[in-house]
C-alpha cells in the first residue's frame, strides 16, 4: 500500500512509518517539523527506497493535494499534542487540529483516496469519575488541546454521514516509548532525573492515566487502518490505569534514586482526574496490547539513559523547549 502519513517526525508518528516499511508498504511522511517533529526519529529510514519525506503544513491545501496524489491512504498524526501549550496558545490547536484535519478531509474527497484514519485522543471524553469510556461516550473536553481534537474529530464524522468519505478515528490513552519529545510526564521526569533536576509532579499526585506503549498503539492503527470499518470510532488503550505517582516512583526506583527528587508543584487549570477506555471494540477485531506495563517503563527508562544524544539535543539547544521549560517554571514558581 501506498500511503500518506501526516507528522510522521513526530513520537508516534515515527514509530508508525517504522512498522510500516518493515510491513512492505510505501510511505509518503509530510510533517511541519515543528518543535515535537524530528527527523533523528526517523534517522534509521532516511535512505528507505519506499520511504520518502516532504517538509509541509497539512493546512496547506495545495501543499496536501501533491503530497496526497496517487495514495491509497493517509494516516493523520499531525497535531499539536501538549495540554499545557494549548492553556498558553490556544489558536495553534485549533489550526492544526481542526483546520488541518478538514484540509485533508477535502483531499479524500477530491482525490477519491480509499481510506483515512484520523489518530485522536481519550482526552475528548473528559475526565471520568468511574467506569471506562465506550467510543458512543459524549465529549467533554476539558483543555484548549482536547476540544481541538474533538472537533476536528466531528469533522471527520460529518464527512464521512455527508460525503460517506471511508474514514476511521482511532482515539488512545497516554502513550509511552522511546522518542517521545520531553515535555510529556514520562521522557521529562527520566530526562530530569538523569540530570540531578527535579520532578515536577502537579497537585497531589493521583491523576490516573491508562498508558499504553507505543507499539501497541501503532499496532491498533494499523489493524483500524486495514480492517476498520468507515464512520466507526476505536478506543486504544493500553489496560493500565496508574497515578502520577505511581510512575514517578517506577522511574525513581529503576534509576535508583529516592521520592526527595519529586517537586510537588501547583495543578494545572483545567486537569482531568482520570481517563479509562473500553476497548472491546478493537479487540473484537482480534488487538491486545502485547507489552507489559512496568516492563515497558523500565525500558523506556534506559533508552533515555542510553539516548542521552537524542534528548540532550532537545532540551538544551532546542529554542522552543528552553522557552517552554523557562515560561513553565516562572508561572509555578
């Protein structure tokens, strides 16, 4: 299959255009290369003969109509993904996640592209109190990042009840793995921790995230992507619901280092209590997550240790995440 992957530099993304090679198939990637997309992701493909890179914007029609000529499908990851930018800058979520996702609906349109899958998230159901979430569950977005994924999320069921456009959405809990950008819980707490900074853990600790590694998301695309039928939503969540607490201490324990490296800081504005998914759906179709929770973890933790180049890079000559970690710190000090 030939296929159009959008942000394709980014954490999941990268991983996706990975299985997709090894899987056979030839992969167009148009990413923006904004702050979370790096080409070191995707270092080990670069000279790919199916695989090539075109720099681009999604909300650039012209732009997706060439990148998007002659696939038979397109996988969507591009988005601006970080609930604390989306509190700064709102206006940039709703850029990409709505505009964007709407540019490449029109290009399934015009281009008569056989299937389309739009990568979204568990954060559109909003916080849960008890129970999982099903994917007929109302929307109740709590942050500027998780309302932009929502509607482009309705965009992509609109156009599939108006024009009967073969598109799928695929909706994941907190993903975790190898060449995630540090900003997010897990790559920031092991990156600081390696640097003798601390942990900046928010309110008290017992957010409950469900958390599912890369691989098995990228294996629920794929399946979603080959099987899944048009107009249906599918959970993808990993079955491991865990504090923040609870995370910080498998971290601190697989580096050895003790609970005085945790910062407690102020909560952030609008932050879910928990989030839980159903995913009998997908399963159905034959999906279960493959790797085991802590294993997983403690693997991640040492390809940090082991990346030190990867990350260090970001963290210390990229201008957008030294801006970022400085305006974070002065609005908690």
């Amino acid at each position: 299959m030939k296929m159009l992957v959008c942000g394709g530099a980014g954490f999941i993304g990268s991983n996706f255009v990975r299985r997709a090679l090894a899987a056979g198939h030839e992969v167009i990637n148009l990413d923006k290369l904004t702050y979370a997309g790096n080409p070191d992701n995707l270092r080990a493909v670069e000279d790919h003969p199916r695989y090539r890179f075109l720099h681009g914007d999604i909300c650039d029609r012209e732009t997706v109509l060439r990148a998007a000529d002659g696939v038979e499908a397109i996988v969507n990851f591009a988005a601006e993904t970080h609930v604390d930018r989306s509190i700064v800058d709102p206006e940039a979520f709703l850029r990409t996640d709505v505009l964007g996702t709407y540019t490449l609906l029109e290009a399934v349109r015009a281009l008569g592209i056989s299937r389309m899958v739009q990568v979204s998230t568990d954060e559109v159901y909003g916080s849960v109190s008890e129970g999982s979430c099903t994917e007929d569950a109302p929307y109740a977005p709590s942050s500027p990042y998780a309302a932009a994924k929502a509607a482009g999320d309705l965009q992509v069921l609109a156009y599939f009840r108006t024009y009967a456009l073969p598109v799928m959405i695929t909706r994941g809990s907190n993903t975790y793995g190898p060449h995630q950008y540090p900003e997010k819980l897990i790559p920031l707490f092991i990156t600081n921790a390696l640097e003798g900074e601390p942990l900046p853990l928010y309110g008290d600790g017992l957010n409950v995230r469900d958390w599912l590694h890369v691989d098995d998301h990228c294996a629920g695309i794929e399946l979603v992507l080959a099987h899944g039928e048009p107009g249906q939503v599918y959970n993808i969540g990993g079955g491991n619901e865990r504090t923040n607490l609870e995370i910080t201490r498998i971290i601190l324990d697989e580096l050895g280092l003790g609970e005085g490296c945790i910062r407690w800081v102020a909560d952030r504005p609008g932050h879910d209590r928990r989030y839980s998914l159903d995913c009998s759906r997908l399963r159905a179709m034959g999906w279960q997550p493959q790797v085991d929770f802590e294993t997983g973890l403690r693997e991640t933790v040492r390809w940090y240790h082991d990346n030190d180049w990867w990350w260090k890079k970001i963290k210390h000559e990229s201008e957008a995440f030294v801006a970022w970690k400085r305006r974070w710190y002065e609005e908690r000090a």
